[in-house]
C-alpha cells in the first residue's frame, strides 16, 4: 500500500466513524485513493498532450464512452464533450447510492467499470469525481455522506485500473443537488497543473 493510499484510507475512516454515530450503515471495503493530493505533477511519470492533438484525443474519449453508455442500461447518465475538450459524465446520485448511503448500488457496477475501463485506456487524462447533494437535513451528516460517496465512487474507479495519480474527488452540499458528476480533463504539455485543478 503506497503512502498515499495509507493517508487518504485514515482520513475516509475517521470521516465515515463520525458520520456514522447513530447510523447503521455497512462500510466499503476497499480503500480510496489519494487522488485530493496531488499538488504537483513534476516527476510523478504521468503522460500528456500536445496541445495540437487535444481535441482528436478527447473526441476519441467521448466516442468511446457514448459506445458504452449506449450498450449499458445507463439512459441517466449524460454524457457531455466541453469547450476545452474535458467530457463530463453526470447522473442523478440515486443510479450510484441509496438515501443516505455512501455504498455503490450493485445496479451501478457494470456501467462504472465500463467507464473506467475507457477512462484508464485513454491515460492522459484527470478523472474528477463529485458527490453532490443533501439527503438529509443535517448539513454536516450531508457534508460527510458527500465526502463519502466521492470517496467511494472514486475508490472503485481506482480498484478498476484508473490510476490514483489521475484521480481527484469532492463532495458538495451547495452545487448541483442530487448529481453524480465524473469530469475528464486533458493533461496538456505545458499546462500540466491545469488537468489537477478542480473547476469548483
């Protein structure tokens, strides 16, 4: 276990211990990734792009995750290509967690490898994952179970194969209520940090 896993599964334990007092709620098994991080891309070995091959890169991306979602039982999900290429994934929270859950619905498994499998093959990239959402009216168990369900959504797409240099998370209370998002950003030469930065 790297040390970055061993920080980052510390800090998801210490938050899903307060957010269950009073909650009876299983926990995720596997550990999430220490995608909030990274700070620096400088000799960490991650791949980029010449800016001149953006756009055909991450028209590949978008072509290849419209191909899945079209082969999955996943008609919630929204698949969108951005101006600077980045493709967001978005769904309501409900196709990945039941009411005040932080455990990935079975029912959502199949179409997220999928979509990792996509994501870990087109490998110059940052995988942004957000939780969004107040399930209960309690901001701070509401704070907490977003955390959670970020961590745990990001988590298995690190468990699939996206390496956990490229990942990030969050969870909100505040920004798009009830929505799942995955954002997928270019890591462009030169503008390394940008493809880290969260657009929150």
């Amino acid at each position: 276990m790297s040390m970055k896993l061993f920080c980052m599964l510390s800090l998801a334990a210490a938050l899903t211990a307060c957010a269950h007092q009073g909650v009876g709620e299983s926990q995720a098994a596997s550990e999430p990734p220490a995608a909030n991080a990274i700070t620096n891309y400088v000799g960490l070995g991650v791949e980029s792009l010449a800016a001149k091959v953006v756009t055909d890169y991450m028209a590949g991306e978008f072509k290849a995750l419209n191909k899945v979602l079209a082969e999955t039982d996943a008609a919630k999900w929204q698949l969108t290509q951005l101006g600077d290429g980045s493709i967001r994934l978005q769904a309501p929270t409900s196709m990945g967690f039941d009411t005040d859950s932080a455990e990935l619905r079975p029912v959502s498994l199949d179409t997220l490898t999928k979509i990792a499998k996509v994501a870990q093959a087109f490998n110059k990239t940052t995988v942004h994952v957000f939780a969004n959402g107040r399930d209960a009216t309690a901001i701070a168990f509401s704070q907490s179970l977003s955390d959670r369900r970020a961590a745990a959504l990001a988590t298995y797409l690190n468990v699939q194969g996206i390496d956990d240099l490229r990942l990030r998370f969050e969870g909100s209370v505040n920004a798009n209520p009830g929505v799942l998002q995955i954002l997928i950003k270019p890591i462009v030469t030169g503008a390394e940090p940008q493809a880290w930065m969260s657009p929150t």
